[in-house]
C-alpha cells in the first residue's frame, strides 16, 4: 500500500503549532526568571518542621517557573490551534463559495451542476475506466478513458446506461 504524503497545508500547520507552543514555552520561561519568589527563612530544629519547610521553599520557588512555562506553552498551543481552524474553516468556506472566481456567477444561481469524478451517488461512482471492461447493463464493451458508473465489484456501467 502506497504511503500518502503529508501536503503543504498540513506541513506548515505542524510547523507553525511547533513554533508557537516553543515561542510560548520560551516566554512563560522568561516571565518566571523576572518574576522569583524569596524563600522563607527556615526555623525549627526538628526533623519534621526542618523538611515541611525545605518542602515549602522548594515549592514556592519553583511554582512560577511551573506555571509561566505550563501556561507559556498551553497559550502558546492554544492560540495555534485557534489559528489553524480559523483559516483551514475560512479556506474551506472561499473554496465552497460559488462566485466569480470559481467559475460560477455572483449569485450563483446558474452554476452548472458537475458530478466529480470522486463523489459516490445512490447509483455509484462516476469515473474514467483505466482497464477494458463490459457494461453490466448493456453489454457493450468498455475502452480506457471512457466514462464510467462504477456501482460495485464488477459492476460497471457505460455512459449511455449510468
């Protein structure tokens, strides 16, 4: 089986997320170096209040690093995917819009109806035979690069039956 390759669109939405979750991760990185915490001063002389307060210190200076590169990076993921679905759903929405530039009115009320080669109706699908054949309805013979209605499994049928 034959391994599809990625295309242009889906490479440079990978790219772009890999950028800003790293630009928001390097942010969240640099607002938690201008923003430390000062310890407190440890007392006691036990064990238990010696390690509760090690445990407090540690905590309290590391929870700005913690939470500027978590929501560095959470914002920075964020706002690609916010991005990329706004433009992949504009996109779609310019591709689908019938107008002047898609070959179609301004109103798009007199846009010919063309069946595509890769969309399945109730009656099959309409393609070009690559292989000779027979039409299962009239019995006449199919030639490559005549077009077809291929329904199922040896099932095809000419132009003329559909």
């Amino acid at each position: 089986m034959a391994r599809r390759r990625p295309s242009l669109a889906n490479e440079a939405a990978d790219a772009f997320l890999r950028l800003t979750t790293g630009a928001g991760f390097l942010a969240g990185l640099f607002w938690a170096a201008n923003h430390p915490v000062t310890p407190t001063n440890c007392t006691g002389t036990s064990s238990d209040s010696l390690g509760k307060c090690m445990g407090d210190t540690l905590w309290t200076t590391f929870q700005p690093y913690l939470v500027g590169i978590g929501g560095g990076t959470l914002a920075g993921a964020l706002l690609a995917v916010l991005v990329i679905v706004v433009i992949r759903l504009s996109a779609h929405a310019f591709q689908r819009a019938p107008g002047p530039a898609n070959g179609g009115t301004a109103s798009g009320a007199d846009r010919p109806v063309v069946a595509s080669a890769s969309v399945a109706g109730p009656r099959g699908r309409s393609m070009i035979a690559r292989y000779p054949g027979t039409c299962s309805g009239c019995r006449s013979s199919i030639r490559p690069g005549d077009r077809i209605t291929h329904i199922g499994r040896q099932n095809n049928r000419c132009a003329a039956c559909g």
